[in-house]
C-alpha cells in the first residue's frame, strides 16, 4: 500500500464498492414482479445491467448524446417491464429508482467515518446528481463531498470523471487514492494519474493478472489498517 505521507485525499467509487447494487436491483425486480421464480428474476437482473453498460458505453464512444443514470434506469426499467408484463407507472417509476435504494456492505459507513478522520474523503459515482444525493442518504453514507460523473457529462472510465475529483481535491493526481471494487474504474483512475487501491467485493470486478495497483484490500478495514 502507498505510504501514509504520499495521500492527501481518497476518492471511493460508490456503485458495488460501498453499496451492493446487484442485491438492491435484484430485490426490486421481486418487488415489481413478485410472482417470478428466482431464475426469471436473474434473467431479468441480466437484462437490465446490460441495457445500462450498452448505453453508457455507447455515450462513451460518442454513438449516443450524455443522458444520466435516472435516465438510462428508467429504461432499463421499462424494458423489465415490458418483458415481465408489469403495467402501472407507479410500479414502475418505482422501479425506475431501484439505483437510490441500495444497501451499503456491512463495513461501508464505519470504514468511511474512520478514513474520513484521518483524510479528506470524496465519493465519486456514476450515478447521477440526484440519485446520487439519495442513495448517500439511504446508505447513511457520509462524505466530504460526493461528486457525479453528470458533472462532466460522461461515464467512468473516462478521464473526464476522474479530472472532476482531481479539480475538487486541488492537489496533484499522485497524491489522491482512488478506491474501487471495479478493475476497470482503477485502470481509468490509473490512466488520469492517480494512485489506486483495489477493495474486494462479490460483486467486484478482480483485477487481471496484468493489474498493478497500489493496494490491495480485502475489506475497508483492511484498507484502513494498510493506511
């Protein structure tokens, strides 16, 4: 892990790193579709994720004009909708906002307050503003700053994401940590300049063996100590 002295300020994904996404959708799709076997709402589950990865992919590659994550979720949204012949736009809209009702992993909020004693701490999300404001709430995730990627009009990996955390933390990109469960987030942060530490999760993505990270840490805890 990076010395102590080389940090001024760490930066969190949120998505998967501090909350389990995959979970929170997955027990909204029951909720909107309570008579669907377990194998039905995985494939539901499936269908949504890769509607969201396409999109923000094709934003990225410039096939698609920037629209947030409330936007492309109610797609997603629509789209279970449609294949599990849900009606009822309160059911729906509802579901739409499954992103804002996630469940924090279980060492989130206490390894956030510790690191958040010791250094400037920010979140910086995909999500959108808006969303983002109320999954910190419903998560009881707490920061110096929470940052969305809507503030620069693209998604991570881009390097635009990633200059909006370098611009709020006003130090030079060596000096700021960035923290992920997501291989590719920390590839993205690495090609910006910043120092990475790899958090594991269930739902990460793992590095490759190509990866050379900073850190590598089994849990926030983990982190914290190795800090």
């Amino acid at each position: 892990m990076t010395r102590m002295v080389d940090i001024d300020v760490v930066v969190f994904d949120v998505l998967g790193t501090m909350v389990d996404e995959p979970t929170g959708l997955r027990e909204a799709i029951r909720e909107a579709v309570p008579t669907a076997r377990a194998e039905y709402v995985e494939e539901l589950l499936a269908l949504w994720q890769t509607h969201v990865e396409i999109e923000q992919a094709r934003i990225g590659r410039g096939d698609r004009v920037y629209a947030n994550t409330q936007v492309i979720d109610r797609e997603a949204a629509h789209r279970i909708a449609d294949r599990a012949g849900v009606s009822g736009s309160t059911t729906i809209e509802r579901l739409a906002a499954a992103g804002q009702r996630l469940q924090p992993w279980p060492d989130a909020a206490a390894g956030l307050a510790d690191l958040a004693t010791r250094y400037p701490v920010i979140g910086l999300s995909n999500a959108s503003r808006a969303a983002l404001l109320r999954l910190n709430e419903y998560a009881g995730l707490r920061w110096h700053l929470a940052l969305s990627a809507e503030g620069a009009r693209a998604y991570k990996p881009a390097a635009e994401v990633y200059k909006l955390a370098v611009e709020a933390a006003g130090c030079a990109p060596e000096r700021i940590l960035m923290v992920a469960a997501h291989a590719w987030d920390l590839r993205g942060a690495q090609a910006a300049g910043l120092r990475t530490a790899y958090v594991e999760r269930p739902v990460g993505d793992p590095p490759a063996s190509g990866d050379r990270f900073d850190g590598y840490a089994t849990d926030l805890a983990d982190l914290v100590r190795q800090l």
